[in-house]
C-alpha cells in the first residue's frame, strides 16, 4: 500500500538543493514578505520518485505513472505517459541533452524529446533494467547504464559496453 505523505517527503526532499539555490524574493512593506524569509513553494507528486531533471523552466519527475512536466515559471503541471508518445510509463532515469532535449527511460524502451515532440528508440540492449542516463551535449547520443552493462545510443544504432556487469 503507498502512502502519498512518504512520497510528498521524498520529492521535498530532492527538491531541497533547488531551492536552496533560489534567489531570495523581494521582502519588506513594498513586497508583503516577512523581512529575511524566502519563498518556497512545494510540489507534490502521489506516485513515488525514480527520477528528476531540470531543463530549462520545466522540472521533469519520472514516476511509476508517468512523466511530470512541472512548469517552473507558470506553477502548473502535466503528466505525460505512452499517450503522449512515451514508450512506458514507468520512468526510471532522466537526462538532459542540452536546450530543450531531454532523453527519458522507461522500463518499455526509451524516448528523446525535442523540439516538443517524441522519438522512441527501441530495442535497447539493457532491456527495461537501465539505471542511469547520460546526455552528449548536443544531445544526439546517450549512455544507458543498468544492471546489464552499459549501453550507447548514437543515430539509430546501439553500442554495448561492459555486457553483463552492472553499471
């Protein structure tokens, strides 16, 4: 059985840095902050955290229900899942390709965004097992890591790496 209030902790938790990296606002009568306090707000996600990313003004969460696109700048969010072309919807690692591409894994395959549409790259040789993503800059290539070895993605073509060790 889950318990939301764990995986509410869990997602404050990982958002802690982020935060604490935030400008302080503006505070004083003018702006109607209490002196010497910064604004924090929090972000909630029901399911339980696999992955997180920022990009950008989006803050990615991958969940076991799909994919939480939180609009930074708007304060609003959207789940994405196999509909909106994901090819799972259980996410399991996030990596960011420079600009706005951003590389997701799921335990079904794996999925490139850019230019705010989906690609879907298939038969990855780690299987649905992959544990951690790394993006090239020009986010044209990635590095899948998991219990399986390591793997990488470059045009349409894998590559394996350290079959049957786990990365």
């Amino acid at each position: 059985m889950r318990c939301p209030v764990v995986h509410r902790s869990i997602l404050t938790l990982l958002l802690l840095p982020l935060v604490a990296a935030c400008p302080r606002t503006a505070t004083g009568p003018e702006s109607g902050g209490a002196p010497g306090r910064a604004a924090v707000e929090t972000y909630t996600e029901s399911g339980a955290v696999q992955a997180i990313l920022v990009a950008g003004e989006t803050l990615w969460v991958g969940t076991g229900q799909g994919l939480v696109a939180w609009d930074l700048k708007a304060g609003r969010s959207r789940t994405l899942t196999i509909d909106d072309g994901l090819p799972g919807n259980d996410i399991v690692a996030l990596a960011s390709g420079g600009g706005d591409t951003v590389w997701v894994a799921s335990t079904a395959g794996i999925a490139r965004r850019l230019g705010g549409s989906w690609s879907q790259y298939g038969d990855c040789p780690l299987g649905g097992r992959i544990t951690a993503m790394a993006s090239t800059p020009d986010g044209q290539s990635v590095w899948a890591g998991g219990v399986q070895g390591l793997a990488r993605l470059s045009g349409e073509k894998w590559t394996t790496l350290f079959k049957g060790a786990e990365v």
